[in-house]
C-alpha cells in the first residue's frame, strides 16, 4: 500500500502542531516547510525539527530545537500520517535544527505586535 505524502508544511500548520503541545510560535509567522525539510526514519516514521528560537513555551526559550513527530498509521485499507509527539530534543540528540545561542535570553517573550 502506498503512503500518502506528509508535508508540505504551512506557518500556520506548524504553530497548531506545536500549540496542541503547549508551544507558540512567533505571531509574525514561521517559513513555510517543504516535503524535503523532513527526515524520514523510516517508511511509517518522519520528524521536523523547528530551531530553537522559533518556539516558546509562555516565555521560556528551549534550549534545544523542538522535534515533531509523525506516524504513519494504516488500517489494512488506508494509510493516514499523524501527529506523534511534539517534544525538546535532549542534549546529544543530533539536528539540523539550531539550538538557542548562549547570549540569546532563556526567557524572552514574543515581541508586541507580532514583529519578528
């Protein structure tokens, strides 16, 4: 059976993947993310790794890129990918994804207005 596409991935589709985790992202907007930011693990398993300074959780800035996960689940008639975890990578865990910089404020809210 052949999986159906995952991706691509608007500004707004990736801040309702990290709101329904408890994250926001910049009101001004993310980049749009393509099939090709995506790494698959395997045939059923791809990740999305968002920089570190992209995300929020209330003010707090994570120390390392968020990672979303998705799962290709099938019922013997169709395949449908899904939302699997949302979740700080731990330290050692490899990404192509930036973490926060040391100068860069562990807790900084978003700027007024939606400015990036």
């Amino acid at each position: 059976m052949p999986l159906p596409p995952l991706g691509p991935f608007s500004s707004e589709d990736v801040a309702g993947f990290l709101s329904e985790h408890g994250f926001t992202s910049n009101p001004a907007g993310l980049i749009t993310h393509y099939r090709g930011d995506l790494t698959f693990e395997s045939d059923s398993r791809a990740y999305l790794d968002i920089n570190a300074i992209a995300v929020r959780r209330g003010d707090i800035v994570p120390d390392r890129p968020i990672r979303i996960t998705f799962r290709c689940e099938t019922n013997g008639t169709f395949a449908q990918w899904k939302l699997l975890s949302v979740v700080e990578l731990a330290a050692g865990v490899p990404s192509n994804a930036l973490d926060r910089e040391a100068n860069f404020p562990k807790t900084s809210p978003w700027p007024r207005g939606g400015e990036k």
